[in-house]
C-alpha cells in the first residue's frame, strides 16, 4: 500500500463544522443512493420493499422531504440529477427512469434481467449507465438522446460486472467494477489501467485531476489517481467493507458498513469519529455544493433491503422523512 498517501487517523470534525446526525432511521426501504445540485434538490433512491409497489424516492426541497411514485417497480440501484435538466435513475431489470418535470418515463434500454448499479450523466443527451447480472454479465450503455446501446470498452471479460460511471466532461469518463477493473474514456478510446488492486470497486468519483474508487469485500479498498497519472493504493490500516465516495477539491468523503465515513484530508482517508453508532451500511455519500455531506443506506448487503438511513453534516436545517 502507498502508507504515504493513505493513512489511518481517527478524526473528527472541525470546531467550525457542524457533527454528524441522523435525519432518518428505520424507514421501510434501505436506500441506496443520495445526489442532487444543490443543497435544496436532493434525491435520494432506494428498494421496493413489497416486490411491486414501487422503489423509495425521496426529494427534498430545502423544506421538507417529498415521496415519488414512479409507476415503476424493481429496486432503484442510483440516482443522477442533471442541473437544469431531468433526473435519471437505474435499477433493477435494466430499468432506466428519467424524471421530466413532473412525470416518470421507464426508458427503452438494451437489456432486461440485469441490474443497473450506476448512471452519470455528462449533459441530457450524453448519459451512461453500467451493471450486471449478479456476478456475471457486465455491461456499459449510452444514451445519445435518441437510444439506448451498447458499449464495448477495452480488454473486457463479458463476465464483469460494471459498477459504476463518472466523469467530468464526454471526453472525460470512467467506469469501475469486478476485479480492479478501471477504465477510461477519451472521448475516442477506451483504455483499460491497471488499478493495483484486484479487489472489486463498488464506485468511483472524479473531479478535474483528482480520481477516487473504494470497494472491497468484509475489508475495504481505497485506489487514487496520482498527480504521476498513476493509480495507487491508499487503503488505510483496517478499513472496512467501503461502498461510496465523493471527491472536492479540499478533501472528500468516503462512506461503508457499519456506518463509517472516512474524511480525505491533507493526503490521507482519516476514518471520523461519527458519535452515531450507526449498525447500518452507508453505501452512498455526496457533497453538496454548500459543503453538506449527505450519505444514505440501510441493512442492505442481503434481501430484504430494510432499514432505510439518511446521514448529514452541514448547516441546512433538515428533517427527517414523514
């Protein structure tokens, strides 16, 4: 491991910055992924407990927290907002939601009987999604405004899942999955990096010359994209089991089982001192443009997905989930 870049610490926040709480607890559905553009458009998506009656979809306004039926059924897997334009979402049976307005629209895609893990979304009719089929059938479609298709990406084995899809423009893209795999996309190729590790990335973040991606299984990976343009290892001593992570130009956040989030600071993922005696896995963490932090999760490693968490850090002022 790169002891110099990863470490360690139990850290704690700022005397200037708000503690950790817990917004809601216990909901119904475990929740699997949180995004929005501001700190007053958030969404959070989840499971359809009831196999039928719909996934979690939660929106809050700044005010209060909104519940959206989609008309849809399947466990929604992650959410991408688009600034001034529609929200799309991925789940379960290749399902692929965009939100225009008010209404919800299940898109044509290319297959059914897998699962959507992850979506991004370089401009609304430049948008990416990946997944699999359990441990096998790993894909990466796109979506040009019109339709949805396939993706080949370089020196692929079909039987790897895909995890998730980041970037920072269209000719600044990235997808993680089974077995270390990490891959990026020119706007032209695909190339494939060796990411130093063979562990499974559950998911990755990236800003303009920063890269993150954390998995593992039980115990947890860290890799990161050097200023030398290669990837390292920085996985702390004893990490956990890590399932999301959210990158700023200050620092950065990372979020697993057990409820831990560790903080990017100086260099290093510094494991916080929550004080939340969280049980639940946080598998989702993202930043809002104020410096929020915002993670959701739930008892979700294994059916039923229960237990539904929403976690913050910040000056907003929110209230749980009616």
């Amino acid at each position: 491991m790169g002891a110099s870049l990863g470490v360690t610490l139990l850290g704690c926040p700022g005397p200037a910055e708000q503690p950790y709480r817990i917004v809601s607890e216990g909901l119904d559905e475990g929740l699997f992924s949180v995004s929005g553009t501001s700190s007053s458009d958030v969404w959070a998506v989840g499971a359809d407990r009831d196999r039928g009656a719909g996934p979690l979809v939660l929106h809050w306004d700044g005010s209060a927290w909104e519940r959206h039926a989609t008309g849809a059924s399947g466990d929604l897997w992650w959410v991408h907002p688009v600034a001034g334009g529609p929200v799309f979402m991925g789940g379960e049976d290749g399902m692929i939601l965009r939100r225009e307005g008010t209404t919800f629209e299940r898109m044509t895609t290319p297959a059914s009987g897998v699962i959507v893990f992850g979506i991004w979304a370089a401009a609304p009719n430049d948008v990416y999604a990946v997944g699999g089929a359990g441990s096998a059938a790993g894909f990466v479609w796109h979506y040009d405004g019109t339709t949805w298709s396939s993706v080949e990406i370089a020196d692929h084995d079909a039987a790897e899942p895909v995890f998730k899809v980041w970037g920072t423009s269209a000719s600044d893209v990235w997808v993680c999955g089974f077995g270390g795999l990490l891959e990026h996309f020119d706007g032209t190729t695909w190339t494939r990096l060796p990411s130093t590790t063979t562990r499974t990335l559950l998911t990755l973040h990236t800003i303009t010359g920063q890269l993150a991606a954390v998995g593992g299984a039980g115990t947890g990976v860290i890799v990161e994209r050097g200023a030398d343009a290669a990837i390292h290892d920085v996985t702390p001593a004893l990490a956990p089991q890590l399932m999301g992570v959210w990158l700023t130009p200050a620092g950065g956040r990372a979020s697993g089982i057990n409820g831990t989030l560790y903080r990017r600071e100086g260099g290093a993922w510094l494991e916080e001192d929550t004080g939340l005696g969280l049980s639940e896995q946080l598998h989702s963490v993202w930043i809002d443009p104020d410096g929020g932090t915002w993670s959701v999760g739930g008892q979700i490693l294994a059916e039923p997905f229960v237990d539904g968490v929403i976690v913050y850090q910040g000056e907003a002022a929110v209230t749980p989930v009616d």
